[in-house]
C-alpha cells in the first residue's frame, strides 16, 4: 500500500477518534443533554473537523446507546430511565464487590493503594468544603481505581463501560443529593479492609455501600420526575 494511502487513513482514523470522544464527553458532561437534537453538520462545525469523521462518531456513539441516528436529522441524545439506572447499578453491585475482594487476596494487600487512599483523602477534603463536584470527581477516581487496580481485565473493562453510562445521571443529579458523608466514610471503610486482606469483609462492605447508593440515586431519579427522563 502507498504511503500516501497508509498515511490519509491514519489521519481519518484519529478525525473520527477524536470527534468520538469529543461527542462523548460532551453527552457525558451533560454539555449535550438528553433529548438534545443535533445535525452531523452543526456537530462538525462546533468541533472543527469535516463531517466524515463526525458521522463515523455518531455511528459509535449510537452502539455505545448513548444517541439515537435519525436520517435528515443528525443524532438525538438518549434520555436514561429510573429502569436503565437500576439495570446498571444491579451490574455494578455485581463486578465492583469483586475487585474490592480481588485487591484484598493479593499476597501483600497494603501495597499499590496510593491512587485508592489519595481519592479518599480528595473525598473528605471535598465533603469539609461542601464541593459537590469536586467530591464526585474523587468518587469516580476510586471506583475507577479499583476496577483498574484488581487485577482482572475483562472485568475491569464491563465496570468501566457501565459506569460511563451511569456518569450522566451521577451529574444530572448531584446538586439535588445530600452532602455525601455516608459514602465518603464507606469508602473509607472498604479501603481499610483491603489494605488489612480481610477479603470477605471488603466484598460485603463495597456490595452494601453499592446497593445502598444505587437505590439512593434511583429513589431520586423517582422521586424529581426530570423532563429528561
């Protein structure tokens, strides 16, 4: 194959790379709403690149089940019913147990928890200044931590892929929750268990900490009745 070629295709792959995650950030963020209607070329346009790319994206995007694809019409942001958000969390409460469990079998538990302790610490420094999103960004620091750190690939792959899809919610609702004391000290808690290897207290800890925030967040969803939904 010519160079030419081999170089022009390299250069399409990472337009629709980045028009893909542009887009999907923007969704996740809340930037794009649910129920946000938007042509591929008003998209194209608003991240500077040429509609092939975005087109490609939006393709993505609705396997992902983030956009519905409407011909004539570009992409419509999909909304995330109460039942989606139970769904996702009954999944969570499923694998993220696990990889507390798996992280305490290690034959040195302590060690390699420095991402998991510094998001506890950003937890509780966050909940003592009453910043909401600060606090969530750390939240999402030690889940993610703890699917990455376990040990396990494919399941750290599906907590990441279903978390993405509960990030929206998380924000779209965060303003209207309690201040986060409860689950700042359960995380804690699990991370204490971890480090001591007490592997059984660890997986019932992070399971209870995960079914009692799921139905937190759906009991809100419930109870707002947000046009969005």
């Amino acid at each position: 194959m010519p160079a030419e070629a081999t170089a022009e295709g390299a250069r399409a792959r990472s337009a629709a790379e980045a028009a893909h995650a542009a887009l999907k950030a923007l969704i996740l963020d809340n930037a794009l709403p649910p129920g946000s209607q938007r042509l591929e070329s008003e998209l194209a346009l608003q991240l500077g690149l040429s509609r092939t790319p975005v087109r490609e994206a939006m393709v993505r995007l609705q396997q992902e089940g983030l956009v519905a694809i409407t011909p004539r019409h570009g992409m419509r942001v999909l909304p995330i019913a109460a039942a989606d958000m139970r769904e996702i969390y009954a999944v969570l409460t499923a694998l993220e147990p696990m990889a507390a469990e798996l992280l305490a079998r290690r034959a040195d538990p302590g060690a390699g928890l420095g991402r998991l302790e510094q998001a506890c610490d950003a937890m509780e420094a966050a909940l003592a200044a009453e910043d909401r999103r600060g606090w969530a960004a750390a939240d999402e620091a030690f889940h993610l931590g703890l699917a990455e750190l376990c040990g396990n690939r494919r399941l750290a792959g599906m907590v990441m892929q279903v978390w993405e899809q509960s990030h929206r919610a998380r924000l779209f609702t965060l303003q209207q929750r309690p201040l986060p004391a409860r689950s700042t000290a359960e995380h804690r808690r699990v991370l204490q268990a971890i480090a001591a290897g007490e592997a059984e207290r660890a997986h019932t800890l992070y399971r209870r900490h995960r079914a009692r925030s799921g139905a937190e967040l759906v009991s809100l969803i419930e109870r707002s009745g947000l046009a969005w939904l």
